[in-house]
C-alpha cells in the first residue's frame, strides 16, 4: 500500500488535478491525503505500515544546494532519513522535519515527487545509505541568521547556565537552530532567525540579569547580517579531512567563519558567516565537494595576442593528461582581448574560444572575475597593459591568485611590489610572475628558493634579453642591424615597436625584478643605463622611427669589423654587485659565458655565498611566444599543486 499526501493548492491546476485523478486509480494506491499536513500523513502511512510516502508536491526534490544561487545545483535522487533530515531543518520548502519521524520509526521510505514532472526521478528516503556517493551529498543555508551570544568569566564551571538559556528562550516560543559553545564554558553563541534578534536578547538579559548586573555575564550581544550553511552527508562520518577541506576551501575564497558546529554523528558541519559571502561560500563548497570527484582551477585569461593563443593551445591540449594523471580539470573560465570579454562558469571550449569571444561584452573584466565568486580561480596576464597590472592589488584581496607575463607591477614602485606580495601571503593566494624574466627559465624560483634556504646573492650578471641577443647576434653575422632588428619583431621576440628593447627599459625592469627578489630594495631610477642608440631613435612616431633606423647600418657594421678583429662579441648584459645595479652593451670574448649564446638565448650568473666560486648559472631559450606561454602554463601548474 501507499500512502499519498498531495499539497491541496496544487489541485487549482487543471493538469495538476488530473494527474492527481490518475495517481488515485492506481492499483494499490488505497490512501491519498490532500488536506492534512505532511506530518499527519506521515502518521497515517505509519498507521497503516505503508509501503511507501509518496509527497506530490511541486518541486522535484531536495537539490544539492540552492538552484536560485548554484546555477549547476542538481537532484540528489537517495538520502537517509538522517541526511533528510539535517537537510529540511534549514530547508522547509521540500519536506518539514516532523514528516521524517512516524515514517522513520517503521522503515517507510519517503518519495518525493513532482506533480508537474511525473517521469522525474524524484528523491528516495530511506534507512539505505549509499556507501559509494560522494562524501557531502546536500548544503542547505538559512540566510537571515542573527547569532546571539552570552559570555562571561562567571559561567566558568556553572552548572545550569545553558539550561536557563534554552528554556527562558522556549518560554518565548524562539527557535534555536544553531550552538556553539566554547570548550572553557565561558559563551555559548546561538542561532536565531533575524526576526527573533532583538526579542532574544531582551529574553535572556532578563534572565541573567542579577548576572550580568554583577559582572558575572556580559551584555548579552547580537550579531545580524549573517548566514548559516549546513555541509550534510552521511559518507562524511569516520572520514579524516572532511572539516580540513572546508575549512581550506572557505580561507582560499577569503571567507572567514564566525561560529562552527558539529554534532558527534559527523554528518552535519554548521557554520555561521556574513551575509555578504553566502553566494560566494555556496560556490566554492558546491565546487569543491559535489560537483567533481578531481579537483578543477578556473582560469580568467587576459590577453589573446602570441603568448596568450600560444597559453590557450597549451592548455587546450595538456586538458586531459591533467585530468587522466593528476585527477586535475584546468578550466579555462574567462577570456578577454583589449575590447571585451567572455566568462562562462561551466568553462570555454578551446577549440572554438575565438568565436566565444567575438560573441563577449565590453566592460570591466577584473570586476566581472570578482563578481563570478567562482572557486580556485587563477586571473592570467598575458598582456603588457599598466591598467590591467593596477587590479592585481584588487584581485589578490578577494583570493584571486595571479600569474603575469606583466613586468609593470613586479618592476614599478617597490611599495606596490611589496603590497602584492604581502596581500598574496595573508589571503593565502599566489602571486607569480616567472616570465617576467627569461621567459620559460626557471630563474625567479631558483633565486627564491635559494633566499629562502639562507643563501644570499652577493651578484648577478645576466643576459635576460632574448630580443637584443638576437639583433645582435645577427649583426654579428654581419645582418645590417636595421634588418636584424625587423627581423626580430617578425621572429615574435619583439614587440611592432621595439624601442621598449632597444632603449634597454626592458632589462632594467628584469634586473629590478631579479634584484627585489634577491632582496634588494631597488627601483627603476637606481638602475644605470649605458645606451647604445642615440636618444632621437625614442622619440616620434614608430613609422619615424623605421624610417630613421637605417641610418645606424653604416656605424655598426664599421664597429663589427672591429669587434671580430678582437674575436669579441656584442651582449646587452644587466649587473648586479655591492647593490649596484647597471645595465648596458659589452664586449666578450671565449672565456665568457655570455660568448656562446645563440639566437635568442638567456644566461643568468648567481653568485651567492654558497656558490661563491663557481658561479650557479642558468640558461636557455629566453624569448618567443611558445616558451613564455609554456613558462606561464608552468607558473598556473604550481598553483594547482602538481609536481
């Protein structure tokens, strides 16, 4: 037999009702219960020994959270009682939590059914639990929490202090869905509906009011504007690192708990924040424990020129090895050019994200990534843009990680250096920027793990330019160095105008940034600049200046001659000793490391007090779109914690 209670009000839709016609003629269908309450259905069925509760209502069941906040919240289909129960007690819209305990007492199932949807799966109550679903199987929230709390030294070990405060508050008929209380007695914080705020607090200084006048008690206080979550799920109980999770997920989206509980059956973890980050929690736990069983970052790509398609293919095609050997989705989420922009949550199709993105909006980009509250996200500068590097400060303080190929913030005020790191470290987000000098080497984390195991850098010499050993290494093949450098912008390794390389602003920034990193307060203006192009060639249009270029061919093919003659070599090369930094063109020769570099190759010099003899060097490939795409891709991978 079963047992059907149908809500009344959906009987006034004229396909409701016939539905509700065919359930009654149902063979085996003997009772249908329209006018009572859940409750006295459930007692019916339990009367009865029903086979079965079936609830027609007008939703398809309990949802893993919110839909009107989780766009991709979905039908959890089995609960326990249990879990239904922890679940409906925030959420009274699908089951009232007096439903569940006639039935529960006599092993009848729940189902919940949809009178609108009657071929839809449902949610099945019952004893059973599923051993192999997911650990968490619902969040439900209740988002007008006013969190009461009575505290004071004199309830240190005072029998009866929280039975006064929960019978003067059931007096007053005020419900309490949430406690904590301190491990030293010395507070109790409870949950109340924001309506009931200020009736609570009058109820219990009247009743501590000998206390509290005394200076046993504090005033008792009201926190408003909160939330409460519940995490729900009976493969939860036993499991180390269930609370770790939560906990990392909700500091990682910069969410701080205010009060926490959980019962000893661990399947319910409660917690009281602020309003404001409800949606953002929602989010990022709805992520992170039920929509994968991997673990996903979310990329917000910013720049689509060489680097950032080149970033776009690597990852478009390194997407499911990540996911086959690391359990890891790296999502591109968000992409935008230098005139709009497109975010989808569910993630971007990189073979098509050019058609996506000719289909985005103009407007705020940073802002968009912030306002997505999505989790583990990751905004990636591909660009060269100073107004773009000014968000970084921004997107740090709301626990968006940054990766930048960008040398401006890491190489402008030391101030503004500082800061983003320093934001980096306190929200525990990652603010990276390897690119910035030898494109895919490995020389900012080399000089990092070597300060931070107690080594100092005592110098660095370096050629980090991969753009001017390019120029002239071809100009010492005896390429016209007009021609070299044309050659270079259509090589990649240098931008349309290439003043910015030439000029040497471009190595001083590297230099800066290697210097702050070894330690060394240091700024653009401390860097010294030997130039070897006359300043005129920096000023103008950049068509004046390819017309006026040529003009320097004669010169520097008369000082190649001259330089082969010695068997020496031109190296743009940056310096770092006794804090004095410098940057300008040398001559070399076999004995120097620098000699041997080819085409646009990178070698950095660390000397440090551990290799003060023999000089640690790194070198390699330091320019072109596809190593500095693959050095960015390094730097999102580090983030993500795979090895």
């Amino acid at each position: 037999m079963k047992v059907l209670k149908i809500n009344a009000a959906l009987l006034r839709d004229a396909e409701a009702a016939r539905r509700v016609e065919a359930l009654r003629a149902k063979a085996g269908v003997e009772v249908v219960v329209e006018g009572l309450s859940e409750s006295s259905a459930a007692r019916r069925a339990a009367e009865v020994n029903a086979e079965v509760l079936e609830i027609w209502t007008d939703v398809d069941g309990f949802m893993s959270a919110d839909r009107s906040v989780i766009e991709g919240a979905y039908l959890i289909e089995q609960l326990t009682y249990n879990e239904a129960m922890e679940l409906c007690n925030f959420d009274t819209k699908v089951l009232y939590p007096l439903t569940i305990f006639p039935v529960y007492q006599k092993n009848i199932p729940i189902h919940i059914r949809n009178i609108h949807n009657p071929q839809g799966a449902g949610t099945f109550i019952s004893s059973r639990q599923d051993q192999g679903g997911k650990t968490v199987k619902g969040i439900s929230s209740i988002d007008d929490t006013c969190l009461i709390t009575v505290r004071g030294m004199g309830m240190v070990g005072v029998i009866g202090v929280n039975y006064r405060i929960f019978k003067a508050l059931a007096r007053e008929n005020i419900s309490v869905f949430f406690v904590s209380q301190a491990s030293s007695e010395s507070s109790t914080s409870i949950g109340v509906r924001r309506g009931e705020g200020e009736q609570a607090v009058r109820v219990l200084t009247e009743e501590f009011l000998a206390e509290i006048s005394g200076g046993a008690i504090n005033e008792i206080t009201a926190q408003y504007d909160l939330a409460t979550l519940a995490v729900v799920g009976e493969n939860m109980r036993g499991r180390a690192g269930v609370a770790a999770k939560l906990f990392d997920t909700l500091g990682r989206s910069g969410i701080s708990v205010i009060s926490f509980a959980q019962g000893a059956l661990e399947i319910n973890i409660s917690f009281v924040i602020s309003r404001d980050d409800l949606r953002k929690a929602l989010n990022a736990l709805h992520d992170a424990f039920l929509m994968w069983d991997y673990s996903v970052l979310n990329l917000f790509i910013a720049g689509v020129g060489t680097v950032g398609a080149n970033l776009l293919e690597q990852i478009r095609s390194q997407q499911p090895k990540f996911l086959r050997d690391n359990s890891l989705q790296v999502r591109v989420v968000g992409i935008a050019n230098s005139r709009k922009f497109v975010i989808n949550r569910s993630g971007i199709d990189l073979a098509h994200w050019r058609e996506a993105l000719d289909g985005g909006v103009a407007g705020d980009y940073c802002g968009a990534v912030v306002s997505t509250d999505i989790f583990n996200p990751v905004f990636v500068d591909c660009t060269a843009n100073e107004t773009l590097a000014s968000t970084y400060s921004s997107l740090l303080e709301h626990n968006v990680s940054v990766v930048t190929a960008n040398k401006i913030a890491a190489s402008g005020d030391y101030e503004t250096y500082l800061r983003l790191k320093s934001i980096a470290r306190s929200r525990g987000v990652k603010f990276l920027f390897e690119t910035n000098v030898g494109a895919g080497l490995p020389i900012i984390k080399t000089i990092g793990e070597l300060v931070g195991s107690g080594d100092r850098i005592l110098k660095i010499e370096a050629v980090v330019s991969g753009t001017l050993n390019f120029i002239f290494n071809e100009v010492g093949r005896g390429v016209a160095f007009s021609s070299a450098v044309r050659g270079a912008v259509e090589a990649g390794f240098a931008e349309p105008d290439p003043r910015i390389d030439l000029s040497g602003t471009d190595v001083v920034r590297k230099l800066v940034i290697l210097s702050r990193e070894a330690g060394y307060d240091l700024s653009l203006a401390d860097v010294a600049i030997d130039p070897f192009m006359p300043s005129h060639f920096f000023e103008g249009t950049p068509d004046e200046f390819w017309e006026k270029l040529p003009g320097l061919d004669a010169e520097f093919e008369r000082r190649r001659v001259v330089l082969a003659d010695k068997g020496l070599k031109w190296r743009f090369v940056a310096t770092l000793e006794d804090g004095r930094a410098s940057v300008g063109l040398r001559e070399v020769g076999p004995e120097s490391p620098f000699y041997g570099l080819e085409g646009s190759g990178n070698v950095i010099l660390l000397t440090t007090e551990r290799y003060r003899d023999y000089p640690m060097e790194i070198k390699g490939y330091g320019a072109g779109a596809a190593v500095t795409a693959a050095g960015v891709f390094a730097d999102i991978i580090t983030i993500a914690g795979v090895r």
